[in-house]
C-alpha cells in the first residue's frame, strides 16, 4: 500500500515509553516538552516522552526514535499507518504508534532506526 509523497521527519529526541498506574501524576516538566503523549484508560496510563525526563513507572521500556508523518492529513486518506507498519513488518520491525488530530508517529526501537528508514526509503517514503 504505498503513499505517494508521504515524507517522514525524524525527531531528533530519542524517548522513553511508560507504563503508570491510572492514578499516577506526571511530572511537572512534562508540559515543556516539545513532544509526548499520554493515553488513559480505566487499567493504564501510558506515557511517551523524552528519555531526559525522570519518569517513575511500574514498566517502561527505552531508547525509542520517532518518525513524524508530515501534516496535517486528512481524515478521508486512509491507509497511511498500514502502509508504513507493513513496510515495517516485512522487515520484522516492530512500532508503537501514536495518532494526533493532524498526523501519525511511529516510534521504533533505537537500534533499528537506520534499517527502518532504509526499508522506508525503498518503499517510496521520503524520509528527513
């Protein structure tokens, strides 16, 4: 499923993804952060964020990059995760995603970056 002129930024951050109880509160500095994101439900809080942050979690696991999909996409277009984490997949690749009103974040294992974007690139992505 490729996306024609679908580019990828690479945040220059590398972050850290946790798991907090539900009743757990955030650390004040999470607010000037350029980049996080929090996700809530009745069992979890699932947080995102840069690895500086000190961050106290009952599990969390490290050294994530991210690739930003430009924006802002409509909500008609579909496919965009799809076409992406199948690119992924065939390269056996795993991501934790994250969708914003305007695009799509695809976190991947620091340590497969480089392969992730070469596999990207092949399939059509552009990648910054």
């Amino acid at each position: 499923m490729e996306q024609p002129n679908l580019v990828l930024t690479v945040l220059e951050e590398t972050f850290n993804i946790h798991r907090l109880a539900s009743d757990s509160s955030l650390p004040e500095a999470i607010s000037e952060c350029d980049f996080y994101s929090l996700s809530k439900t009745a069992d979890e809080l699932s947080l995102v964020c840069p690895e500086h942050l000190a961050v106290k979690s009952e599990k969390h696991s490290l050294d994530w990059k991210c690739l930003k999909v430009a924006g802002p996409l409509d909500f008609k277009l579909t496919g965009i995760l799809a076409g992406i984490t199948d690119v992924l997949a065939k390269e056996k690749i795993s991501v934790f995603a994250i969708s914003t009103f305007d695009t799509d974040y695809i976190l991947i294992k620091k340590q497969n970056l480089t392969n992730a974007v070469s596999a990207l690139e092949r399939a059509g992505y552009q990648i910054n």
